[in-house]
C-alpha cells in the first residue's frame, strides 16, 4: 500500500561495501607478513636505528608484488605506519632524556 512494488521494497540481505569475502584476513595476513620481513633486521642489526627508512627497502617490493590483493597492501601500509609511529616514539623517549640507555 505504500505504492511501491515489491523488487522496490526488497531489503539487502547483506550491507554490500564492495570488498571480497576474507578482506579483513587479508589485512591481517599483509600486517604479519610485514612482521615477519622485519625478521630480516636481524641479518643488519644496524639497520633498527634506521628501521622506519629501511623497511622501504623491503615493503616497496611487497607492495609491488601484492598489488593485485588490496588487503594484504593494506595489511602491509598499517603495518608500515604502526612501525613509523612506535620509532618516533621512541625516539621522542631518547631525545627527551625520559629513557636514557
């Protein structure tokens, strides 16, 4: 009675946000994969006092190779910024004098 038809009146059964079935498995499947590139830190200690600029050298391939899966890109570019973030604050804990070593 509302004057609409029935197709009109239909209900989605399920919110449609465009992403693939496993799209948040994915992501977290990019965010372990990152930790585990991490892991390769070890073969050049050195290279954890430079960890946010050295991890470029390991994550832009990984992008370019998982371009194609969104959520292991994504997994992968949180994954980056929750390291860029945790160095600068330690870092910030250094420079302040609050941590000294």
């Amino acid at each position: 009675m509302s004057g609409m038809s029935d197709e009109e009146n239909k209900q989605p059964d399920a919110p449609s946000s465009g992403k693939a079935p496993g799209h948040t498995k994915q992501v977290w499947l990019g965010i372990g994969l990152l930790a585990l590139l991490h892991l390769l830190l070890f073969v050049f200690p050195i290279a954890f006092f430079f960890i946010s600029i050295a991890q470029l050298v390991y994550l832009i391939p990984a992008i370019v190779i998982f371009r194609k899966k969104s959520g292991i890109v994504q997994g992968l570019a949180i994954g980056a910024g929750i390291t860029v973030l945790l160095n600068a604050a330690c870092f910030g804990l250094l420079i302040s004098g609050n941590f000294p070593l």
